[in-house]
C-alpha cells in the first residue's frame, strides 16, 4: 500500500476528507522523523517503536578494486513492532505461507 491508497483507505473509513486525513499522515510522519532524528524513540503502544539505531564501524569491501574499505558508525532508523502487531502479521499471512507450501 502507498500513501495516496493508506489516506483513501483512512478517509474511508473515518468518513473524513482525504485532504485532512493527507494533512494530519504528513505531519504524523514529520514528528515521527523530526525525533528520532534527535535521537529520540516514538512510541505508539501496540503498534511499535520507531528509534535511531546505532550501526557500527564495520570494514567492507570496494568491489571494483577489491580492497577493504572502512564504514564508518552512523545512525541509520529503527522499528521495533509490537508483539500483537508481530501476531496479527503472521496470522493474517498463515494462510499465504501455507498455499506456498503446497505449491512447492
């Protein structure tokens, strides 16, 4: 689903404009990125955790030239899902998975 789809499906179902619904999702999503981009976790219960996360140092390699190269530490964005959240997931896809299984 992409943004336009999430705020027709919201305005549908609140029965609010799509105008305000797409106001009231881009800001939703700036506080979201505005604080983690503080370094701040914004917590919605039940639903997950969205965090900076700290990536380490690591080496890798140039593949053009084959040599090591270092990355350096950065913060890069993070989501935790909740545990209902994790279940409604893998019980809304149970069924896929096992018609995937029978295919095989």
């Amino acid at each position: 689903m992409r943004r336009k789809e999430a705020i027709a499906e919201v305005a549908r179902r609140t029965g609010l404009p799509a105008s305000q619904v797409r106001l009231v999702i881009e800001e939703l999503l700036n506080v979201i990125i505005d604080e983690v981009a503080r370094g701040n976790p914004v917590i919605f219960r039940n639903f997950g955790v969205f965090y900076p996360k700290l990536q380490r140092r690591r080496v890798a390699r140039d593949i053009n030239r084959g040599k090591p190269i270092v990355v350096p530490a950065r913060f890069v964005p993070g989501f935790r899902p909740y545990p209902n959240f994790k279940r409604a997931v893998l019980e809304g896809l149970k069924e896929e998975a096992e018609r995937a299984e029978k295919a095989e």
